[in-house]
C-alpha cells in the first residue's frame, strides 16, 4: 500500500505541475499584454522580441493544456487517466461519509460525482474535445496537412478563449484538490504571490532605459 501510495503522489505531483506551468504561462501573458500601454517606450524599442514573448506565452499555455487533458492512450499521465486510477485503486467508502477534517478542505462525495467528473474531463466535454481533437492533433502534436492546404488555423476557425484556458485550468486545480483532500488533505496553488509581479522588474527596467536614452537623445 505505501508503494502504491507513492506512485499514486508521484503522478499527482508531477500532474500538479503541469497544470501549474499552464497556469503561470497564461497568468504572464494576461499581466504583460495588460502592461504594455504602460511601458510602451520599452516596449516599442523592441516589438518583434514582446510579440514573440506572448506567442511563446499563450503557446505554452495551450501546450501543457493539451497534455493534461490528452485523451490518446492509457499510458499516458493526464487528469483523465489520474482520475481514473484514484478511482480504481484509491476511492474508498469513508470518503463519502462526513469527517472532522471536512471544516477545513473536504466534503463529502456523492454517488456518481467521480463519473461526472470524469465527463467533465473527456472528450464528451465541448470545451475538451475542442482542445484535443482540434487544437491538439491538428496543431499542436501534430501539423495538420489538410488544414494547411485549406489555408486554415484552428486558433480562427475553433478559438480558445482566456476564459476557457482559465476554465480547463480551474476545473483540473478543482478536481485534483477535491480528491487529494480525501487522499491524504493535501491541496496545491497553482500561482505563487512571489512571482506573480516578477514581470513588472524587467518592464520597468527597459521602461526606465528606454526613458533615459530619449531624454539624453532630446537634450543633445
């Protein structure tokens, strides 16, 4: 049981982070974009280098996303699959009864709540299946030949909104710490308050060195 135990937090944690690399690349590129009026001086100084600093952003976002909720094969780490193993290795009946530690991070499950959540994590789902079966294989796995020969690109033709990468995020945050409360009361952030703002140092110093040189170019 304890190996079990071990593998079974080896995945989670390594699930975890994947879904926190999402997390954190989408949060860059929201505190970013929303900054660039801000320090436009800096930033028109180099505007190829930022541009291709949110792709790489948004991209990640998209890349990890696809891998937490790839629906491919049974060898695969996802939350699908992690689900899927809690369920047929971990689930017990205590955890559907009430408990001192429910005051703090834990309710009760509920018959069949397991199985909605694994809807909600397949490609039953809309917002799923859109990032698997269009983004995924057609973009991002794989270069597909018909949709280039057709001129067209999924992030047109099916867009993902922020809110939807928010909304695949949240939901795999959500679940992973609605069932690791019942595992062993353990629950994972996502974002960290110590570089959230980190960004901002970096912007600021071109901002002010981008301000220093029109100043001295002005006064010449």
């Amino acid at each position: 049981m304890e190996s079990s135990m071990l593998n079974f937090d080896n995945l989670t944690e390594r699930l975890v982070e994947e879904i926190r690399s999402a997390a954190m690349h989408l949060d860059l590129y929201k505190s970013i974009r929303s900054s660039i009026l801000r320090y436009r001086a800096g930033v028109n100084r180099s505007p190829n280098f930022w541009s291709l600093t949110l792709n790489a952003h948004l991209e990640s976002t998209r890349a990890s996303l696809c891998r937490v909720y790839d629906q491919t094969s049974r060898g695969n780490l996802t939350i699908k699959s992690w689900l899927e193993e809690f369920k047929a290795h971990h689930l017990k009946d205590e955890f559907f009864e009430p408990s001192e530690i429910d005051k703090f991070n834990r309710k009760p499950l509920v018959p069949n709540e397991i199985d909605q959540d694994l809807e909600l994590v397949s490609s039953s789902d809309e917002l799923v299946d859109t990032l698997f079966k269009r983004h995924r294989n057609n973009e991002v796995a794989h270069i597909s030949m018909k949709l280039v020969s057709r001129g067209e690109s999924y992030w047109k033709s099916y867009p993902l909104t922020y809110d939807d990468y928010e909304k695949l995020i949240s939901r795999a945050e959500n679940i992973i710490n609605k069932y690791m409360a019942h595992h062993n009361s353990t629950s994972f952030a996502l974002l960290s308050i110590f570089q959230k703002d980190d960004y901002q140092y970096v912007m600021e110093s071109i901002e002010k060195n981008a301000t220093q040189q029109k100043n001295a170019a002005d006064a010449s």
